[in-house]
C-alpha cells in the first residue's frame, strides 16, 4: 500500500459465477501463495495493525492488563467494497499484484 508491502494480512478471492466459492491466503511481507478454481475472481484484502499509544481494558475490566486498539487500515475499495476483479487461468501460472493507495495518499 503506497509503495510499500503490506507486512501481514490475507487475501481472498471469490468466485464471480459457478458455485461462488472463496479462496483465502495469508499475506506475509507483501507476498502470498493461493490456489483457486479458474475464472473471473473478486479479490479483497484486508489487514490490521496496533494503534500506537492507544490502549483499551482487558476483558477483566479496569484491574486487567490494557490491550492496545487494533485498527483495519486498508481502505473499503480493497475489501467490503472492494473493485478490484481478476481472471484467473486454469492452464498456466498466473500473478495478480495489487497495488493499493490509503485514503489519506
């Protein structure tokens, strides 16, 4: 995202036609390895990350340790309302990079 790898999230491509099923893969330094059915493909990405300095209660309440504030960070366009659509091909090898901007870029 923005030039620079997305260190840990996951993948996931849906069937756009046929039995419309969904194939996922961890995301580990901006590489990732799937298997899926041919054909045309929604593909969403999602990732998290700890927001520095920000802390909530544990689930024991206040005398629990605090837990640090995880947010979602790429962009909807990427995932719940993703656009980004592929073709996969059955009979050769294929690559799909997505190269994703944050909303603040």
């Amino acid at each position: 995202m923005d030039g620079k790898p997305i260190e840990k999230g996951r993948i996931q491509f849906r069937e756009l036609g046929g039995q419309l099923r969904a194939f996922g893969a961890d995301i580990v330094n901006g590489e990732y390895s799937i298997e899926t059915a041919g054909g045309a493909m929604s593909v969403t990405v999602t990732a998290a990350r700890e927001v520095p300095g920000k802390f909530q209660e544990g689930p024991g309440g206040a005398d629990d340790e605090k837990v640090p504030v995880i947010e979602m960070y790429v962009p909807k366009s990427y995932n719940t309302e993703t656009t980004l659509k592929t073709e996969v091909s059955r009979s050769e090898s294929n690559v799909f990079n997505v190269e994703m901007k944050s909303e603040d870029s």
